[in-house]
C-alpha cells in the first residue's frame, strides 16, 4: 500500500510558506493599503527601534525601525498628539496589519514608504 504522507506534508509545508509569506511587508503601495483615520494619544518606543502609536481605545500602530529612518518622538509628539491623523495600512492575507505604510494629517504627510 502506498502512503499519501509525502504529498500532505508538502501541501501542508506550501500552505504555511503562503501564509507566513503573505504576512511580510514589503514595498506596500496605496492600492495596497486599507485607510483609518484614528486620533493619537500616545506616542512610544518600541522594539527593534519602531515607534508606536497608541489611539485612544486599545489599538496601537506602528513604523518600522522609525527611529532608524531620521524620525523623533519629541517631533512625532508635537505634531500629531491627540490629533486625528490618516494612517495606510497595509492589507494581508488575514486582516490589516498595524505597521503604518504612511500617516498623515490632512495634506500633510508626516512619513510614506510609497515610491
């Protein structure tokens, strides 16, 4: 009797990388993105140099490595602290991801990864 093992393993190996994969972030673009307008109450550092910003329930965003892209908490505070600001956020496989492609306010943007 043959067995089926290999076959399963394989598929259940490619479904996985798919899903793992499709959760990376890489060169978002607006199309990309799903738009949220939120109001910041708090700004703070997080890991691996990201600054993260809380809104006023219990949500939180984020840019990658921010500190490390020239960005500065005391600027970042004094410019969109409890002020409503427009974030892009990229969309995955299994929701909308908290990394911040681009925030604004109004026709201000304060940082974009868009080309």
């Amino acid at each position: 009797m043959k067995r089926k093992t290999p076959f399963f393993v394989l598929a259940l190996f490619l479904s996985v990388f798919l899903v793992f994969k499709s959760c990376v972030i890489n060169n978002p673009q607006p199309e990309d993105c799903e738009v949220v307008e939120v109001t910041i109450k708090k700004i703070t550092e997080g890991s691996s140099y990201d600054i993260v910003f809380h809104d006023t329930g219990t949500d939180y965003y984020y840019i990658n490595r921010g500190l490390e892209q020239g960005l500065n908490l005391e600027t970042l505070n004094a410019k969109v602290l409890n002020k409503t600001v427009t974030l892009h956020l990229p969309k995955l496989l299994l929701g909308t991801s908290e990394h911040i492609a681009q925030i604004a306010i109004g026709d201000d943007i304060i940082f974009t990864e868009f080309d």
